[in-house]
C-alpha cells in the first residue's frame, strides 16, 4: 500500500514504479479509468484509442454484441 498527496485541485500522481508495473510509462494514451466501490476508488489502467486504430474485425463484433444486447433487453422488456 501506498500514501499518495492529493492536490487542492483533486490530482493525484502515481508513483513511476506503479505506472511502470501497469504499463502506463509505455502507452501512449494512458489513462485511468475510476470506479466507485464501497467507500472507495478502483483505478484501472487503460489507454485512448482513435477509433480509426481499431481493427474493423474489432468493431463489428462490438457492434453485433450491442446489437444481441439491446434485442435481449427489448425481449425483456416487452415481458415486463
């Protein structure tokens, strides 16, 4: 565990031996992304991405999942 100062603005800076071992020194978008959990903050590494990089392979199974998603959630909700 690991004591790091917020600054009067809400910044936080993650020590360079953390974002060496999460693979943020190396990306070339990195970010965080945050999520409240029982009283507390989960950080997890990510990185942007222009959707132009993205494989088109990539992107339509993303979108054909959203797809399948949304016909379930309407199904469902036609049974509600």
């Amino acid at each position: 565990m690991t004591s790091i100062p917020i600054s009067k603005r809400g910044t936080i800076t993650l020590p360079p031996e953390m974002r060496r071992k999460l693979g943020l020194d190396t990306a070339e978008h990195p970010m965080m992304l945050v999520e409240m959990r029982d009283g507390g903050i989960f950080l997890q590494p990510a990185e942007a991405l222009p959707v132009r990089d993205i494989p088109e392979k990539i992107l339509r199974g993303w979108i054909e999942d959203d797809e399948k998603d949304t016909e379930e959630f309407w199904r469902k909700a036609d049974k509600a």
